[in-house]
C-alpha cells in the first residue's frame, strides 16, 4: 500500500533565527502571509510548479491575498494568531509551530485543508476595508419574537 501523501509541504525560503519557540495556548504570534494560487491545475504526482522565489519570479502563479498590501488587494498589516483559540484555519497555526523568528517559508497545502479559507479571507478583507466616516457607529442589539398559536 502507498504512503498517503502528506497535507503539507515547507519549504523554507529564508531560514530563520534561534531556537523554535515553545508556542504555548495563549502565545500570540504577528506574521505576513501572502496566498498564491497555481494558475494550471496542478498534478498530484507532479507536485507544485517550481518557480524562481529567490529572484521573485512566480509566473506560475496568482497572488489571492497578501497581508502587505493594502486593501482591496490586501490587509494593509500583519495577521494576528493566538494559539489554541480554534482559528478557524487550523492549518495556519500547525505551519507556524514549525517556524523560527524571521523565517521566511513557502507552505504547499492540500487542498482539503483550506475549505474554509474563502469565508476567513472574506472576514478579514471585511475588517480591512475603510469605512465610510458619515456611518461610523455601531448596531448593538437585536431582536427576536415568536409567536405560538392556539390550536
């Protein structure tokens, strides 16, 4: 029987510094991601298209959201993860416990994995987008009735 391919792949693009740390509950972690998308379908036995990260030639790919950016094509600042709080891309917080400070890493994930990644992408672009000044304040409350009938 073959060995079930793994969800994830790293690879690291820029090695990172000191020991990995202990990523405890609570730990916040402040990281910049950017989302690429292979523009061909891609072959699970063939894997990945390679390209040229080190020069910054990616044309197999397409950008889908990068933190770097402002909006509409981005977040404008870093995310912010805090571990064991059910983020609702789990993948994200495994890829980072592997992580070093300052590291640099490309992560090629199944995509099983990111089922729920158009509903989060979609929030977080939401809070990054500027708001109009003129409507500014909040809507608090809310309200539900019910009504039984005799019978």
């Amino acid at each position: 029987m073959p060995e079930p391919r793994p969800k994830c792949i790293k690879k690291v693009l820029h090695a990172g510094r000191g020991a990995l740390p202990d990523y405890r509950t609570g730990t916040k972690a402040l990281f910049h991601y950017e989302t690429l998308k292979p523009k061909d379908p891609v072959k699970p036995e063939v894997g990945m298209p390679e390209s040229r990260w080190s020069v910054g030639l990616r044309d197999d790919y397409e950008v889908i959201d990068n933190t770097r950016r402002s909006w509409p094509g981005g977040y404008g600042k870093p995310l912010e993860l805090i571990f064991g709080k059910k983020f609702q891309l789990p993948v994200f917080e495994t890829c980072l416990r592997s992580m070093l400070a300052d590291e640099v890493s490309q992560f090629d994930i199944e995509l099983s994995e990111l089922c729920t990644y158009p509903m989060v992408s979609k929030k977080l672009r939401d809070l990054a987008k500027p708001h109009d000044k003129g409507h500014s304040h909040g809507h608090d409350s809310h309200m539900c009735a019910a009504a039984l009938s005799a019978g």
